[in-house]
C-alpha cells in the first residue's frame, strides 16, 4: 500500500484518462451519483399500476428491455436507480428534471442518454459522457454514476 501522501496526491486533480482504439482523451470528473432501489418496491408499483409506472418514469426502451426478463422489477428497479444517480451526478433531482429524459440503456453495458431538460442540464455543466456500472439481487438494485467533462488545463 503506498504511503497516504503519495496516495492522495494519486488522487489529485481527479483526472480520469478514457482510452479509446484511436486516441486517448483527458477527462475531467464533474460529478458522481450513487443510488440504491429497493426491489420490492419497483415490484409494488408494478402490480399496483402498471402502466401510471410506465408512463411517468420509464422510455419504451427501458419497459421493452425490462419485460425481456420472467420478473421486470430487478431490470426497472436498476433503471430507476440509475436515473436517480446520473440527476445526483448532475447535482439536482426528479422535481427538476422528468424521469424519462434520462434513460439508461441495457442488452450490454449499460449506457446513460439525455434527453430534453437533463440534455440541457448536462451541456449547461460541461458534461460529454457518464461511465455506470449497475449491479442487484432479488432484493436491492445498486448504481454508480461518474459525469464527466473535457479536462481544463
């Protein structure tokens, strides 16, 4: 384990570098997100009123994806859970911004899209990607979210 000095100035000034085939281009962190779901709950709503879930939180790419699988609620509670973490990234919340402008893709690794006010939100703070990863059980749904910008020498 390195010594704490060395270990923090690791950590400074929170520059991530991406590589990509062709290049390699510096980032900057803007903002992280975490959230948690619970399950059950995402079951509740499910089996209450399905379709005022749909409407209000979730894109028809999300549903459709969600309904691949026997049981829905651990796929919708993730999705959920990511749209909560990618607005806490973005430093606000579900009154500011509508749950389906952010949309959380899934069929391989999951990706954050923007739409409408979140779109905007996230050009007004320089935002030009987001990196999440998402994992759950039977019980919870668990997601982490990093909003990145170009990095400003």
């Amino acid at each position: 384990m390195p010594h704490a000095k060395t270990f923090f100035r690791l950590l400074q000034p929170y520059v991530v570098v991406v590589h990509t085939p062709r290049y390699a281009l510096g980032m900057e962190i803007v903002g992280l997100g975490v959230d948690l779901a619970e399950v059950s709950r995402v079951r509740h709503l499910l089996a209450r009123d399905p379709e005022r879930f749909r409407s209000r939180c979730f894109t028809d790419d999300e549903w459709a994806y969600g309904h691949r699988f026997n049981d829905p609620s651990e796929r919708l509670a993730a999705r959920f859970a990511g749209k909560e973490a990618v607005m806490k990234s973005m430093f606000t919340g579900w009154r500011r911004i509508p749950w389906k402008d952010v949309e959380i893709t899934g069929g391989g690794p999951p990706r954050v899209k923007l739409h409408g006010k979140a779109a905007k939100r996230a050009e007004m703070l320089g935002i030009v990607d987001f990196k999440i990863t998402i994992t759950h059980t039977g019980d919870t749904a668990l997601v982490f979210v990093v909003s990145l910008g170009e990095h400003k020498t």
